[in-house]
C-alpha cells in the first residue's frame, strides 16, 4: 500500500520520533511504513496516523 506519511510529516516539519509519540505507534513501524516494507496497516493505525498528520485518511493513504 502506497502512503505519503513520510512527504506530509516531513511538510509539517514533524520527526518520526514525533508522529510515534503523537499516534502511540513505535518509531520502527512509522519507519517501515514510510518505506514500503510494512504494507497494510491496521484501519486503527491509519486513523491515528491521518489524524497526527492533521489530514484525510485519504490524502494520506491510497485508499477509496
């Protein structure tokens, strides 16, 4: 699953260390998120993500 976790974080001037503190995910998940080698997150992660990031859960991950 494609995600611009990592392009809108690094807008909005947040550290990943950050974004896990704000979703209460680890650091290493975000980080594998962002690069593509943890696909399929859980509804509940991308919520929490989407929501640190202040955007749609669409605008952040590809879904319909």
């Amino acid at each position: 699953m494609e995600n611009r976790i990592r392009e809108i974080r690094e807008q909005q001037g947040i550290k990943q260390y950050e974004l896990a503190e704000m979703t209460e995910l680890s650091s290493s998940y975000i980080n594998h998120l962002e690069k593509g080698t943890r696909d399929n997150p859980s509804y509940k992660a991308m919520v929490k993500i989407s929501r640190a990031l202040k955007s749609q859960l669409q605008e952040v991950f590809n879904v319909d």
